[in-house]
C-alpha cells in the first residue's frame, strides 16, 4: 500500500488534506472530524504572514475562536502538526501549554498589556517539545483513522505482513498482471 509522505508546511498539509487522500481518494474540507471550514480558512489565511515556527507560534497566531483545543487535537491526529515534530505524542503532550500559553497572550493584549521580553525581540522563545516516546505505529493509525475517517500513512495489516507472506501462495493483482 502506498504511503503519503509527511508534508513540510501546515498550510500545504492541510491543502493536501482537504484535496486529495491516500490512493487518489478526494476528501472534502470538513473530512478531518471535528475541523470546520473556518478554522481551516483561519490557519490558512494566517499561513500568509509567513511559515509557522513552532507549535507554539501556531497557537499564537491562530485565532482559538475559530481553531479550538479539539481542533488542535484532531490536526495532530490527522499529521497536520507533523510539521512541527514526527513525534505526535510530544506534540500532543505540549498542546495543552503552547494553547494556555496562547490564550494568556491573547489576554494580556486584550488587557493593553506588554510583555517586556516580548518587546526587546520579535519573536518570543518557544517551549521545546518535550521527550516523550513516539506513538507506536497502531495508536497513530489508529488516531488516523478516527480523525481522517481512514488509514493515511499505512494500515494495520502491514504489520502482518511476513506472516501473510507465509500463508498467502499468490496474490490477485500479480495473478491478475500475469494473466494480462
């Protein structure tokens, strides 16, 4: 089974997501559950002011209103966030602090007030992501097929896959190709 490789920009990810899936199957906008067309539009839109550094400055400059903690969760799910880190368990891990760290900034601008720190430099340090083991490969297939509706970046069968070598003789599409 071909696999789709891990895009390098969240913006194009989620073009890619929206258009086209795993062995041509086109997916609507709205296929990720639980990510609608405005928060897609919002991080979209936003991608325009320049490429997403981190985790944390995505949650920064995407409005929360539009793109909330489930939304966020469902992108990691899907492999939107890959960007950021191969490693969606730590994303999954920092998303609770890179989103209150967000909504605290959203706050204090609110509110009128600077942060000092931030104001000496343009960008503000963002938390690195902690160390945390990858998700096996059936949790992140399985966190795939709940958010995307499918298996993107392989399937659960692969893992058995010598095994079904072993008691499979032939397989229909070479028998088929041969035939041909």
């Amino acid at each position: 089974m071909p696999h789709l490789p891990v895009l390098s920009d969240i913006a194009v990810t989620l073009i890619a997501l929206a258009i086209a899936g795993a062995l041509g199957l086109l997916l609507g906008k709205q296929k990720i559950k639980g990510v609608g067309l405005a928060a897609i539009d919002v991080i979209i839109n936003e991608r325009k002011n320049g490429e997403y550094r981190s985790l944390d400055d995505f949650c920064n400059r995407v409005d929360m209103s539009k793109a909330n903690k489930k939304v966020m969760e469902a992108l990691v799910s899907c492999g939107a966030l890959d960007c950021f880190s191969e490693n969606r368990a730590a994303i999954q891990a920092h998303l609770p602090y890179a989103l209150q760290a967000a909504e605290q900034a959203q706050k204090n601008a609110d509110a009128g007030m600077v942060d000092m720190f931030a104001a000496a430099g343009d960008e503000t340090e963002d938390k690195p992501l902690p160390d945390v083991p990858f998700w096996d490969e059936k949790t992140r297939l399985m966190h795939e097929r709940e958010s995307l509706g499918l298996f993107l970046t392989g399937h659960p069968i692969d893992m058995y896959e010598q095994e079904i070598k072993q008691i499979v003789t032939s397989i229909f599409s070479e028998k088929e190709e041969a035939e041909a």
